[in-house]
C-alpha cells in the first residue's frame, strides 16, 4: 500500500483561515525572508499576453 501524500494546504487553511493567498505570501515571505514584498494577481490581459509570447518563442 502507497501512502498518500498530504498536502500543506490543510495547515495553511487552519492557520490562516479565509485570507487571501495574497496577504499570506506576502506575511510568511517578510516572515521568513526579511523582505516586503507586494504581491498581486496577474490580470486576465496580461495572461494572454504571455500566452502570446509563449507561442511565439516555441514555434521559432
């Protein structure tokens, strides 16, 4: 029988409850790195534009 691997999830969810990933990476990495960092999601244009530029690099 295999184990099954757990993830940290659980812990990161009883630990910091409904708070956006956001606001944790930023804690845990002042936390653990000693540097304030400001993180933010990358809007839906900016994800296609990096699709674009994905595309275009492997068919070169």
């Amino acid at each position: 029988m295999s184990k099954r691997k757990k993830t940290n999830l659980r812990i990161v969810k009883e630990i910091y409850g409904d708070r956006k990933i956001e606001e944790v990476f930023e804690e845990l990495y002042e936390k653990i790195y000693g540097l304030k960092v400001k993180v933010r999601r990358k809007t839906s244009v900016e994800l296609v534009a990096e699709k674009q530029q994905e595309k275009k690099y492997t068919q070169e």
